[in-house]
C-alpha cells in the first residue's frame, strides 16, 4: 500500500528536497504541498493523506494551530501529523503533541530517518524516541493541566492499565513494559491498545500526553 504524504513549509526549497527524498521510496507517494498553515488544512482536507510533514514556523497560520485544526477535524481521523523544525525547542515539542502531533522531527536528519518516520506513522505508531520522551517528562510533569476531562478518563483504566500507561509515558517501548513486567510484548501491546481505547488517545504520543497531564507521571518519576 502506497503512503499518501503532505508537505507543508513555508521554504520552497525544504519541500522540494523532502518530496525527492521520499519519492525514491516505492511506497511513498507526495499527494500535495502548502507553504502556510491555511494552504496546508485546505490540501490536506482535499487530499486526506495518511501523514502529513508540518513545519512550525509558517506565515498566516503556525504548524501548531493547524495541527490542532487537522487533528480535531472528525473527517481526517486517519490522518497522522508529524511536526518538522529546525528548532529544537522543548515548548514546541510539548505543544505540537498537546496539538495531536504524533511525533516530532528535526530538518536535518538522514535521508533514510525521514522515509522510516513517515512509515513509522502511517502505521500508526508514534515518533516518539525514549529520550525525547523521558526529556518531557523532565521539563513538562512538574506543571501538569489535569484537565476534568482526562481525569474522568483515568478513571476506565484498570490498575494494570495505569500501570502501563504511566510505564508508556516514561518513555518505555513496549518489549521494555513487557520485560519490566513480566509479560509478552504482544500482551503489551494490547494493554496499550485497549488503554489508548478507553481514553481517547490518536496514538502512543497522545498516550504520553494524557500520562502527563492526569498525574501518573512526575519529575520524580512513575
């Protein structure tokens, strides 16, 4: 199956070169591009890609406020937004996930890096490295929002469902929950699955996300 991918930058050049890159991939097709934020919701609801590339920086609307616009819009539930930049800055880290991204790049990583993070999405598995994860946490658990509704969320988790999420939002993948607890790592996987369920969560960054903000999660750790 083909990956369906929109580009979205305010720099010609920086488009130009991230269609090239993932077009040498068979199974990578670039179906639009936009250089602000309003272009970029207007295509993407047009086009309904399965991952969209969003710079932060852009004129008339920022990548953030249209991440937030795309991933609250019902019509493109299946569409995955990662956050691209060349500004590696904690705040927009934590904003662009707060805002629905499920996951988050730097422009100048390999060639190879952005054809596997484009696979890595449209398969519906976060972009989230450990040590992006467990940095977060050190910047951003220490002020957590709760808001009602995510407290009301944490309460259709079993305990072992908490146990995983707050495991999810310490950075751990799912062979490191399963060793961890002494479980398989499919077993793992579909108490991510089943928790993800039951509190709304897009993906795993969402997951982290609601770690933080309901608490299980701290600076002192889980």
């Amino acid at each position: 199956m083909t990956i369906r991918v929109v580009l979205a930058d305010d720099q010609t050049l920086i488009r130009a070169g991230f269609r090239a890159i993932l077009e040498r991939a068979e199974d990578i097709e670039v179906v639009g591009e936009a250089a602000d934020g309003l272009d970029a919701v207007a295509v993407i609801r047009r086009t309904r890609p399965d991952v969209v590339l969003m710079d932060v920086r852009m004129p008339r609307l920022d990548g953030l406020a249209a991440t937030e616009r795309i991933c609250g819009d019902a019509a493109l539930a299946a569409t995955r937004v990662v956050v691209v930049t060349t500004y590696e800055v904690d705040d927009y880290i934590y904003s662009a996930l707060r805002a629905g991204a499920s996951g988050f790049l730097l422009k100048d990583l390999e060639p190879e890096d952005l054809r596997r993070a484009v696979r890595v999405v449209a398969a519906g598995e976060a972009l989230l490295a450990p040590s992006v994860t467990r940095h977060l946490i050190g910047q951003f658990a220490v002020r957590p929002r709760r808001p009602p509704a995510y407290q009301a969320m944490l309460g259709r988790l079993t305990e072992r469902e908490r146990e995983i999420v707050t495991l999810v939002g310490s950075g751990l993948t799912n062979a490191e929950i399963a060793e961890r607890l002494f479980i398989s790592p499919a077993t793992a996987k579909t108490h991510v699955s089943r928790a993800m369920t039951k509190v709304a969560a897009r993906d795993r960054a969402q997951l982290v996300i609601f770690a933080y903000e309901t608490g299980l999660v701290t600076a002192a750790g889980p």
